[in-house]
C-alpha cells in the first residue's frame, strides 16, 4: 500500500471513530473512579427546610433548637439578639465554613441589606430564609449552600445539623458582641 493511501485511510478511521462515538485510548477509563466534586446544586433536607421556614418568621434556631434554649449555650438576652455582627466578625465567621474571600465579600454584601457595615439578627434571618423553596436556587442562596454543605459532609443536602451550626455560629458572634 502506498504511503498516501495509508495516510488517507488513517484519516478516514479517525473520522469514523469520531463520528460514531469512539473513544480514544486518552480518554479515562470506566474503570478509573472520577475525582468527586461538590454538587452544582444544594439543597435543604426536610429539616433543615423548617428550620429555613422559622427563619423566614424571624426565629433564630441554633443547634437544632429555638433560639434561646439553654442546653445550646448560645442563649440570648433581647438586647444581645438585637446586637449586629460586624462585616468583618461575620467574614471571619465564613472563613471558619472554609469560605474563599470571594465568598465572603458576597456573602457579607448579600446578607446585609441596608448595607450598613454590618449584618443584623434580621438580616441574618433573611438570607437562611432564602435558601428555602423557590429562593433556594439564586446564586446568593447557593454559594451560601454549597458553604455549609462543604463545611459538613458535602453530599448536596444540608441537614438540619450543618445548617445549625451557621446559626450558633452566629449566636455566638452576636454573644462575643455583647461582652
């Protein structure tokens, strides 16, 4: 066979191979498990949706209990609940999560709405809200996820304990305000 007919038969192979799907030997291998990589989308699980619900009706729910409660050590008097958590407290309260700085300049811009420098027991209380139904898929409400469900056991649903420990986070934070 001449060297250009090899040569074209090549290419004609290629393209065959190309055309119907075939894989290359470059190509990994079914065998070879693929690196995991966090879920493109989280959700909340059933609990930790309620917890996002009591949120939305201004009810801050830490370790799994109404805010308050004096086993989670986080109890709050109503003048330490009205205590506002700085940006700055509130970014190094992210960064505990694993946030990159990216997330944290959009997490402190998202959840402080009147944009005062600091986020309010209020303000805090929306965006966990807007991780719930509909909501939960704007891009805040997901980066927010993604966060907490990385900080626990990164399966693309945060539960009711990973999203728990965001709250007593910030109890805590408001509680580290008022002393």
């Amino acid at each position: 066979m001449s060297p250009l007919i090899s040569g074209l038969a090549s290419v004609a192979s290629f393209l065959y191979n190309a055309a119907s799907g075939s894989k290359s030997a470059a190509t990994p291998r079914a065998s070879q498990p693929a690196e995991a990589t966090p879920s493109a989308v989280v959700t909340l699980s059933k609990e930790a949706e309620a917890m996002a619900g009591f949120a939305g009706k201004g009810i801050l729910m830490t370790s799994g209990k109404l805010d308050g409660a004096a086993s989670t050590g986080t109890a709050l008097t109503a003048s330490q609940a009205d205590r506002a958590v700085s940006k700055q407290d509130f970014q190094e309260l992210l960064a505990s999560f694993g946030a990159s700085d990216a997330q944290k300049e959009q997490l402190a811009a998202g959840f402080d709405a009147n944009q005062d420098g600091a986020i309010s027991r209020d303000e805090f209380l929306k965006g966990i809200a807007s991780t719930s139904g509909a909501k939960g898929g704007s891009e805040l409400s997901q980066s927010l996820l993604q966060l907490v469900d990385r900080h626990g056991n990164a399966n693309g649903v945060v539960n009711q304990a990973e999203l728990a420990q965001l709250t007593t986070a910030f109890a805590q934070a408001q509680l580290r305000k008022a002393a």
